[in-house]
C-alpha cells in the first residue's frame, strides 16, 4: 500500500532553485514572495519596498555613486550604492531614466536619500526571507 | 530640482517606521498573528524612540 501524503508536506510549495528566486526577489520586491506561492506576504513586501522608493523619489532624494577615499567616505558611498542597487529594477529603470538629483541641503532631500536606500536594504531583507523559503529553512 | 513632496521630519520619520515595520514583521516571525503582534510592536518602539529623542533634541537645544 503506498503511503499516505502528509498534509503539512502537501501545504508545502513546490521547489524553486534558489538562485531563480533570490534574482526575482532583487530585481522585483516581493516577487520571490509571490514565485512561492506566498502572495500576501509578497504583497506586503512588495507595497512597502515600492512605497518607500517612489516617496524617496518624490521627496527627490540622491542616489549613491561608489566612491573610495577614507575609510567613512568608502562605507557611505559604497554601502549607500549597494542600498541603491538592492531595489532592483526600480534602481535601474530610474537611472535609466535619467534621474539625477545632486546631493543638495535640506532635510526633505536627506529623508529622500534615507528612503531610497532604506528601501533597498529592506528588500534585502525580503530576499534573504525568500531565499530561506526556497531552501525550507522557514514556511 | 525641488522636492515634489515635503514632509516635515515628524511625517518622514513615520512613514519610514511604518514601512520598516511592516517588512520587519513579515520576515521575522512564523505565523500571521506573531508578525502583526511583531510589527505593530516595532511600529510601537520605533515611534517611542522618535518622540524620546525628539524630545532630547529640544531640550539639547535649549
């Protein structure tokens, strides 16, 4: 008699290849989420990651470019690319774009800067809870 | 270029708490009540530490 299918393993999505879902988690938030067949979660990710992005584009924040200098220099500028980067496709298709804003005083560009790079490093965060979901390391 | 939206540091600092709060919730926790306890109670802390050092800040600056 062949055995009986646990319903908790049932439940269970289907195996993805993590590095399927970590790019589609990079280059759309939320979007490994929702290849996991975890929609409302991804919806979630998705709306906040998103969200925070387009405020900081309104609120004309600057993007970082790498630069190397002194050590605090080198951590903001780099750290602060990779922030950048991490939104994925937003990132890109803003810069392609042509969006440029130089870094000009005022607390509302500040909070801008903060949002746009805050957005991705909490898309960072989202891929790694997508990574973990892949490997079944978490429901 | 000016910014098309203008926030006050209050409403900024808000927003990126809410926002930081829902992801925070979602990828820590297992189960939907713990991540809504989860980020409600982020929210929570990220608003006291708003209030708590904007306080501190006025009475630096006094």
């Amino acid at each position: 008699m062949p055995p009986k299918p646990n319903p908790a393993q049932s439940a269970l999505p289907p195996v993805q290849p993590w590095p399927k879902v970590v790019l589609l988690s990079w280059l759309v938030p939320g979007g490994g989420h929702f290849l996991l067949k975890r929609s409302g979660r991804g919806a979630l990710l998705m709306g906040s990651v998103v969200l925070m992005f387009i405020f900081g584009l309104l609120m004309r924040g600057t993007m970082f470019h790498p630069q190397t200098g002194d050590l605090l220099t080198t951590v903001i500028y780099c750290g602060g690319f990779i922030g950048d980067l991490s939104n994925g496709l937003l990132y890109l298709v803003t810069t392609l774009f042509g969006y440029s804003q130089p870094d000009v005083a005022g607390h509302v560009h500040d909070y801008g800067t903060k949002f746009l790079v805050g957005a991705g490093l909490l898309n960072i965060l989202a891929i790694v809870d997508a990574y973990e979901i892949a490997l079944r390391k978490k429901d | 270029m000016r910014p098309s939206m203008s926030l006050s540091h209050f409403e900024a600092s808000i927003l990126f708490a809410l926002f930081a709060s829902v992801v925070l919730g979602v990828v820590t926790k297992k189960t939907d009540q713990e991540r809504l306890r989860y980020g409600v109670r982020c929210f929570a802390y990220f608003v006291v530490a708003l209030v708590g050092l904007g306080w501190l800040m006025w009475l630096g600056h006094r």
